[in-house]
C-alpha cells in the first residue's frame, strides 16, 4: 500500500505583516515572507561552530531583507564610524525568527 500525503503549495495561509526594524537611526525593511529553509540554517547554525554562525548570520540579513535595506544594513555593519556589536546582531536575528514564526520564545523569570 503506498502512503502519500499532499502538501498543497507549502505556503502560509496567514497574510504575512510588514516586519521592519531600526538600527543607528535607519530604518530597514524585511521581506514579508521567506522560505522556511533560511530558519532551518538559523537553527542549525550553533554557537559552537563561530564561524560558521558569522557567516548564518550574515546569509541571513541577505536574505530575510529587501534590497534597498540589504544593501544599506551591509553598508551599516561595515561602516567604521557606526558600530554594531554581535549582542545586537542576535538580537536583531532572534526577534526576525520570533515574528516570521510568530512564536517568540518565553523569556526567563527574573
């Protein structure tokens, strides 16, 4: 007997929200969806393996933003006047996976 199992168009049923953002006085806009995979390679990108998460997180802003906004965050975190910490890039990261995901994480008591 085969098993078969039809997943329609692998598209959210949700319509998606403006995910937008401001870093250094400049505001950048995400992409109103994204596909699925780019959240596994997040996952997958541990803190073990430094490099290899550098690199998630700089696929991942390529990835998750507009064009305009692509290219005007690289600029941003390659400036040598305004500085961006790696704190703040994870930040930025994990409130972008909380709201393509809509479930943000509980956050520990205090």
């Amino acid at each position: 007997m085969t098993k078969h199992r039809d997943f329609g168009s692998g598209a959210s049923t949700q319509a998606p929200e403006e995910i937008t953002f401001t870093l250094h006085g400049e505001d950048f806009t995400c992409l109103p969806e994204i596909q699925g995979a780019v959240l596994l390679d997040m996952v997958g990108a541990d803190g073990e393996n430094a490099a290899r998460s550098a690199g998630a997180i700089t696929e991942f802003f390529g990835k998750v933003l507009e064009d305009d906004s692509a290219t005007r965050f690289k600029a941003l975190v390659n400036s040598k006047d305004r500085f961006v910490s790696i704190e703040t890039l994870g930040e930025i990261v994990g409130w972008i996976i909380e709201e393509y995901t809509n479930r943000p994480e509980k956050q520990p008591e205090a």
